[in-house]
C-alpha cells in the first residue's frame, strides 16, 4: 500500500465513530441519491484525501460515512470513468485506502446497455465474471501486476444479493459484463460480438474495480442496472439521457436492495 492511501485512511478513520466498517459501495453523481437511506455521521471530499481521484467525472466525489439500519457503512460518491482520463487504475486509491480501513465487503452499482434479450431497461445483473478485450488494465505497470482473476467476483456476495433481491421482490438474474472503454457507444457489430462471446451486458466500469479489489484482497460484488438495449441490439439506441432516467426511475428500487443486503449481512 502506498503513503497516500495510509494518509487517505488515516483521515477517514479519525472521522469515523466505527470501529470496524461492513460494507463499502461505490457509485457516480447520478446514483446519488442513495445516501438518502444513510443515517449519515459524516462526509469528506475526495479532495481532501491524498490518492483519491480529483477531476473530469467525480468533481463532486465525497466519501459518506454512516449507517444503514445501524451497519456501519462507507459510500464512495463519485467514479473515475477511464474514458474521462485515459487512466483504468484511478480508482486504485479508494481500494488501497478500504483495505487498509479493514472494510468487509466492496459493492459497486452502474449503469450497462443489454445484448440480452431477456435483459430489458430496468433490470438488474449481478455480475458474475467480466470479459475484458480492450487492451488495457488497471494493473499495467504494477510490479505486483500479475494477478489471478478467477474470484473477482466474490461467490458469497453475489449470493447475499440474490437473497437481497428475492426479499427486496426485485428481479435480478446472474450475468457476464464486457468492459469497454467508452466514451462512445458500441457498434452493432460490437455489440453482437459481445453477446457471441458470452457477454449479457455491456459497461464502462466495474471491471477495472473489480481488478483492483482483487488485488486489495477486499472481496468485491457488482451490479448493473440496464438503461437500454446496446447499439443496433434489438433496436437499441443508447444515449446519457437515457441512462440517466432509467437511473432515476430505478433508485427506490436500488434503495431497497440495498437495505435488504445489509440486513442479509
């Protein structure tokens, strides 16, 4: 771990009342409404901890600390896209900094288009593995970059949040994410290859999250909620707008599963 993540946890420890932290879960501004379910003992500025990304994508980044129904939980408000800094290994960080903090469990939620068709907007995917063909790795120039990614997604986890789900009375099903870099939109073909490759959907985060984690030695769990249909993929036609307000529209949801999982803890 390097000086700034012990700097960065050494700040966030001196303001946290927990002695020891359950669970962690990382989202971007349009999420952010999720604090709402905290009872919140504090907030503090990505700016103001050393290694904590600054700049294009997380402006607002702030890290939430407080409780969801008396668990002691961390919400890290605010993601380093690659697409915005040409850097997959931004959010290392925020990992190096809640590995040091001891946290439980790392969760993270974002948005993803479907090469599905049984995935439609609004649905949910807790991702069970991810394909990553872009050429590019958080770990990259890492002398301890060699890793075995075999368990990034952490069995337990993803079992808690099936269970979340089912008494959430959400749907959420297990699938394969593609990493791509973004910022633009998968072709068609793309996309059809991502499907023939085993893809269930398509995102531009969480796997580079996932790396990390792993590396941390945090076990770690995604979840994608589907805006639309992937380019050209069952007459997809992804935009901003559109993933906002599906976002929007699914927030209560993610709200209580989110509830549900930390009661399931």
């Amino acid at each position: 771990m390097n000086e700034a993540a012990r700097q960065s946890a050494t700040i966030i420890g001196a303001r946290c009342p927990f002695s020891q932290i359950d669970l962690a879960i990382i989202f971007d501004d349009d999420l952010c409404g999720l604090v709402e379910i905290m009872a919140v003992n504090d907030r503090i500025a990505y700016g103001e901890l050393p290694g904590f990304p600054i700049g294009a994508g997380v402006e607002n980044g702030v890290v939430v600390i407080g409780e969801i129904d008396e668990a002691p939980v961390l919400m890290l408000q605010g993601v380093a896209t690659f697409y915005e800094t040409g850097d997959p290994g931004l959010m290392s960080g925020p990992m190096e900094t809640l590995s040091l903090l001891g946290v439980s469990a790392v969760l993270m939620i974002g948005p993803g288009h479907s090469v599905n068709p049984e995935l439609q907007s609004g649905n949910f995917v807790v991702i069970a593995d991810h394909i990553n063909i872009t050429g590019f790795d958080p770990l990259i120039g890492q002398a301890d970059g060699v890793l075995d990614l075999t368990e990034a997604y952490d069995k337990r986890l993803m079992r808690r949040l099936k269970f979340a789900a089912t008494t959430a009375v959400m749907p959420m099903i297990e699938g394969v994410m593609m990493w791509f870099s973004g910022p633009t939109y998968q072709t068609p073909a793309e996309a059809r290859m991502a499907r023939k490759l085993g893809a269930d959907v398509i995102g531009w985060t969480i796997a580079p999250e996932a790396i990390l984690a792993r590396r941390c030695g945090l076990p770690f769990a995604g979840i994608t909620l589907v805006t639309s249909f992937a380019s050209g993929y069952a007459g997809g036609k992804p935009s901003l707008e559109q993933t906002s307000t599906a976002l929007a529209a699914n927030i209560g949801a993610l709200k209580r599963l989110l509830k549900a999982f930390v009661r399931a803890g």
